[in-house]
C-alpha cells in the first residue's frame, strides 16, 4: 500500500494536465482533470489503512507521503534547469515543458491540497467508524462520505491557490466538486471494499483479526 500510495502523489499532478468529460445524461458533460483518478486511489489506500490499523497509521501514510511529492518537484526542476540535447525533437521539448514546467502558484498549491484533504479523508472515515468495526455497507459509506466531503475541499484549495486573481473561477470550482463528489460515491465505496479484502489476504492472519 505505501509503496503505491508513493507512486500516486507523483504521478497525480502529471495526469491533471489531460481533462476527460463525463456525460451527465441530457445536461452535457462535466469536464474533469484526470488527476482525480490517482487522488481517488490515495483516498481508498488512506482509507484502508484507517480501517485496519487505525488512524495514526494512515496519518503516518499521508505525511510519508509528501516525501515521494517532495522528490519529484525537485526531480522536475533539476531536469528542466538541464540543458536539452540538441538531438532531441522541438516539439518533444515544448510538450515536456508545457507539462512539467507549472507556475511556482501551482508547484506550491499541489501540496497544499494534499495534505489537508488527505488528512482531513482520514479523519473524517476515522470519525464515522464509531466503536465498532464500521465494516461491510457501512465502510463503503464511510469511505464515499469522507472521499467527497474531502476532495470538495482539496479543489476548493487547490483552485483557489492556483488560479485565484488570473481568471474567474466560481465555473471550474463547481464542476471540478460536482465531478469529485459524483467520482466518490459511484467509485470508492467499490474500490475501499476491494482494497480492505485484498489488504486482509495480503498479510493473512493478522489481517483477518485487525
């Protein structure tokens, strides 16, 4: 689980870059950045952490889990401060700047949105579990609830920190939550319920009595 949940803080931002559109009946299509599919992830693999080995563990995760981000901006920064090789195609340099050479606005809010919604994920899956297992139907509506509430507030963040003052943003905030908050309950009750059976065979008894 950690070692995936690394891979997702990296790779998140370099999915934002492509939007797909999801069709909402009659009422057209919302459009939404493709990092919401490796955010959703690290929901379900914070989320199960939560599950099986409490809160301080997947709060653990979630701050492990700025140093992978940590690397790889500076990774980013290091290549494109590099002189390019001569051999290398324009059109090959231009797209590899226009994707990984953001505005420090963005480089900065990124981070930002992670950690308090992340945290804030599983505090709020954390809360919702009681004193009992909060397993079956229940942890899958723990996780939809807790992954809505917090990506609504990680585009909230992240939005604002990057783009407040550039151009209005009030359209993409609504239809960046719309599309999250829908993403959450059709997704990650489905995804945290496979991911809590597939932790539990993984470490074998112990799992089965967490």
């Amino acid at each position: 689980m950690t070692l995936l949940y690394g891979g997702m803080t990296v790779i998140a931002g370099v999915l934002a870059f492509k939007q797909f559109a999801i069709p909402i009946f009659d009422l057209g299509t919302l459009k939404v950045e493709s990092g919401i599919l490796a955010f959703l992830l690290l929901v379900v693999m914070s989320s199960t952490v939560s599950q099986l080995h409490g809160k301080a563990a997947a709060d653990r995760l979630v701050l492990w889990g700025f140093l992978p981000l940590a690397c790889s901006i500076a990774l980013i920064w290091i290549v494109l401060a590099l002189p390019s090789s001569p051999q290398m195609p324009a059109e090959n340099l231009d797209a590899f700047n226009t994707v990984h050479a953001q505005t420090p606005r963005i480089m900065a809010a990124g981070p930002v949105a992670y950690g308090v919604s992340l945290l804030l994920n599983v505090w709020i899956f954390n809360k919702l579990r009681g004193s009992g297992e909060g397993g079956g139907f229940w942890l899958m509506a723990r996780g939809a609830i807790a992954s809505a509430i917090s990506q609504a507030i990680d585009t909230v963040i992240f939005i604002t920190l990057a783009f407040y003052g550039e151009f209005p943003i009030g359209d993409l905030l609504v239809g960046q939550a719309i599309a999250k908050i829908v993403l959450s309950f059709v997704l990650v009750p489905f995804l945290i319920a496979g991911a809590v059976a597939l932790a539990k065979w993984l470490d074998g008894p112990e799992g089965e009595t967490a």
